[in-house]
C-alpha cells in the first residue's frame, strides 16, 4: 500500500486562506500574525460525547453550525521597509523538501506556503499515481488562488519529484508495482533515489517536511485490523518517516530542521480511527524523540513533529467522521473557534526557523487547545454547570 500524500487519512485539511491584514507587504522576512474576534457564548445542544463508537455516528441536534475562524498567516516586512513588529521568520536562502503534496487540500500545502512565505525554496515530493494530476493541475493554474503568499505573489514550487515513501530503495519494489501503468512514466521515485536526485539538483537542504499516512484498514477497530493492515499503516504512516531522515539527513545542512504531523489518537482513545493508525502515530512519536537524539547528536538536525486538530480535507473523509470530530473539538476545546491549517503551517514555519533553535524532540499541540481536555463538556451530563459556550 503506497503512502499517499496530502497527509492522507491525518484527519487533516487546508481551508481557504483568508487575509486579515491589507498593509502591502514584500515576500522575505515573515513573522505569525493574528486577529480574532471577542466570542459571546450562548449554550449549545450537541449529540456528540466520545465515551463510545455510536455517538460518532450520529446526527447532530442542530443542522447547521456557523464556525468563527481565527486565521493566522505569515505577514512579511512592511514596503516602507521600516522594521517589523515581532520577532522575524527569515528563512530566506533556506530549501524545503515537503514529502505528501498532491493537491492544494492538505497541510502539506499549508505548510509549504507558510515556509514560502518566511522566504524558503519549495521542493515537493508527490505520490507517484497522484504527480500527473497535480502537476497538470498546478500548470494550468487550478491551484493559483490557493498559491497566494501575503505579498500578493503566488507561490512557486521550484520541483516536483515523484515520491512513494513505502519503498526505500530500488530494490524493494515489487514487481506488479513496477510493471503498474501509474508509475511507468515515472522513475526514481524510491526514496533514496528521491534524496539522491534532490543532492543531485540542489546540493543540500535545510527542512525536511514528512506529511505521509496512510491506513488500508483504517474504518476497522483494531480487534479487527489484518496483520497486513496494521503493519502496511505503521510502514506508511511512521516508517516512511524514519526513511526519509535515513536518506536526506546527510544532505541537510547544520543547524537544520524537519517536521512531522501526527494526531492526538497516538495517546488517546478514538474511537473509528483503527486499522492500527492510532498505533502508527504513536510509533511516530516515540521515533520523534529517538531521531532528535540520534539526529542532533549527528548531524545538528532537530527533529519535532505537530500534533494537528482535525480538519476535513479530502483525504481524512475516508475515515468517515471527520465532520463528527470538528464539531466535536469546537464543542469540547478550550477555543471554541475553527481551526485553520494556516495556524499548522506557522507552527511548522516557527519550527523550522532559527526562533526554534532550542526545540527538539517535541510533539507540539496545534488543536484549540483540545489535548488538555479531560472530558467532553458537551455530554448532558455536564449540563447543570453552566460551561460558556460560544454563540454561533
């Protein structure tokens, strides 16, 4: 089973950019900028309470929920060229290879324009039975409106490489695979042949961005999860990810940065995420720490990965309740706003700057703050306590 791109089955989505700032601006130095608004609150009816598999399922008691969005961007230096406010994301000079972009829909993207936005070079790698689509679709302009960097301009990928993160090396590619009309206009697409070609073309890189997962099983409970399954999850969704280290970290330069996304169902219970990616996430986190370790020690490279909200994007649809666990994390968080994977790309374009120079090994929370949470407050249990609620 390939590892699809896109952060495939991540419970993750990009939603339109919205600007919240009209100062002209110039691409290059880029710092994280917000703007909210006061939220009143007003009590809500909510059918959905994780305490088991059914109330997922269920349909709301309201039929319709307006979401107020707080969105973050990266806003670059002023035209007046008087210094910003803040402290600055300058990435400028810096490559970024960003494994699982295939379309404009995935915090991959999302990622990818905040990195551009603080100045650095995109590279993407994209699935292989998906690049024909994407790159066709990227020429004809289908993604310019979500190409908008805060300057105006749109932003370029300076390459696309054909990806598939379940194989390391040439010599693992079965051979229906290679034999498969999807990948025979395609080659050196393992990713150690991907490392070879980016040194190849570029030399070196500074960020290395890992949004893979996949799970072929993934609408099974675990009880029911296949050997097979459960293990073609962990290899796509978390071994892919020590791969690719494996393969760019002697092409990164010192003092480098890379990035994963996982979900909080690494150390809770979710209930219709299965397939074994609840375990998958829970690998990559612990090979997060391990590859801080070994990878600082070796090679001056950090290594930390975001802990990301759901979001529907057109890959978690396949877990089949994404929608559920919007409404359920705006019902439950501590901020009762949408989240945007603007906020995830900030967070990945903080991480990969020199503002992060201490932080590695980290799983860093970017849910509304969703993880502290013990219970959910929408259960009628809680009903006599008089909990605020934002008003929709």
């Amino acid at each position: 089973m390939a590892a699809t791109a896109a952060s495939s089955l991540q419970m993750a989505a990009v939603r339109p950019c919205v600007s919240t700032s009209h100062r002209a601006v110039k691409a290059g130095v880029a710092f994280v900028a917000g703007n909210s608004q006061k939220a009143s609150w007003a009590n809500l009816a909510s059918a959905c309470h994780m305490s088991s598999v059914q109330p997922l399922h269920r349909s709301f008691m309201s039929s319709s929920v307006k979401l107020d969005k707080v969105v973050t961007k990266a806003a670059a230096e002023s035209s007046d060229s008087k210094p910003v406010s803040g402290l600055p994301i300058d990435l400028r000079g810096k490559k970024a290879f960003i494994a699982g972009v295939a379309d404009d829909n995935g915090y991959g993207w999302a990622i990818a324009k905040s990195l551009a936005a603080a100045g650095a070079e995109i590279l993407v790698g994209t699935w292989v039975p998906a690049l024909n689509i994407f790159e066709t679709s990227l020429r004809r302009g289908k993604f310019d409106g979500s190409r908008v960097l805060p300057d105006g301009s749109l932003m370029e990928i300076t390459k696309v490489y054909p990806l598939d993160a379940v194989y390391d090396s040439p010599e693992d590619v079965p051979e229906d695979v290679k034999a498969n009309k999807r990948y025979a206009a395609s080659s050196k697409w393992t990713v150690k042949e991907v490392a070879e070609s980016v040194k190849q073309d570029f030399g070196s890189i500074d960020i290395l961005v890992h949004s893979l997962a996949n799970g072929p099983e993934v609408s099974k409970p675990l009880l029911e999860t296949s050997r097979k399954g459960y293990l073609a999850a962990v290899s796509a969704s978390s071994y892919s990810y020590v791969s690719l280290l494996k393969h760019f970290v002697p092409i990164m330069n010192p003092g480098g940065s890379s990035i994963s996304l996982t979900y909080i169902a690494s150390e809770r219970i979710i209930p219709g995420y299965g397939g074994g990616m609840s375990s998958a996430k829970a690998a990559l986190e612990s090979d997060t720490r391990v590859l801080a370790f070994e990878a600082g020690r070796k090679h001056k490279i950090r290594v930390n990965a975001i802990s990301a909200g759901p979001l529907g994007s057109r890959a978690a649809k396949a877990i089949g309740f994404i929608d559920t666990m919007i409404e359920y994390s705006f019902e439950n968080a501590p901020l009762q706003k949408e989240l945007s994977a603007d906020e995830v790309g900030n967070t990945a374009a903080f991480l990969a700057s020199p503002l992060a120079s201490a932080i590695t090994g980290a799983v860093i929370y970017v849910d509304n703050g969703l993880n502290a949470m013990g219970v959910g407050v929408d259960s009628p249990i809680f009903k006599d306590l008089n909990i605020p609620k934002s008003k929709h």
